[in-house]
C-alpha cells in the first residue's frame, strides 16, 4: 500500500478556532521577547484531540 501522509497545518475549521486574544496573553506573560502578530492554524489529522500551530511575528 503506497499512502503519502502530508499533515499540513490549515486554517482553522469553523467552530474549533482559539481565543486567541487570551492564547497570546498567556504567551506574552512567559516569553517577554516574542512580539508581533499571533497566527493560528490547525492541523487536520486529529478528531479527538485537537492540535493547532501558533505562530508569532515573522515566522
């Protein structure tokens, strides 16, 4: 059986996004150096558990 698996992070489905207001309090609280724009994109793979990419600034 020949699968390709490509697990790339998307935007977030409708009704799973993450307040993301208070996603990035809590990161500016424990990494003071880390600034700019917060984005946030989930990976499509997983029904149970939910897993999201952030990133922050020029990444």
């Amino acid at each position: 059986m020949n699968v390709k698996w490509k697990d790339e992070a998307i935007t977030t489905w409708a009704g799973e996004e993450l307040p993301i207001s208070r996603q990035k309090a809590c990161l500016l609280d424990h990494l003071p150096n880390v600034s700019g724009s917060m984005k946030v994109k989930q990976f499509p793979g997983g029904y149970s558990n939910l897993t999201y990419f952030i990133s922050m600034g020029d990444t």
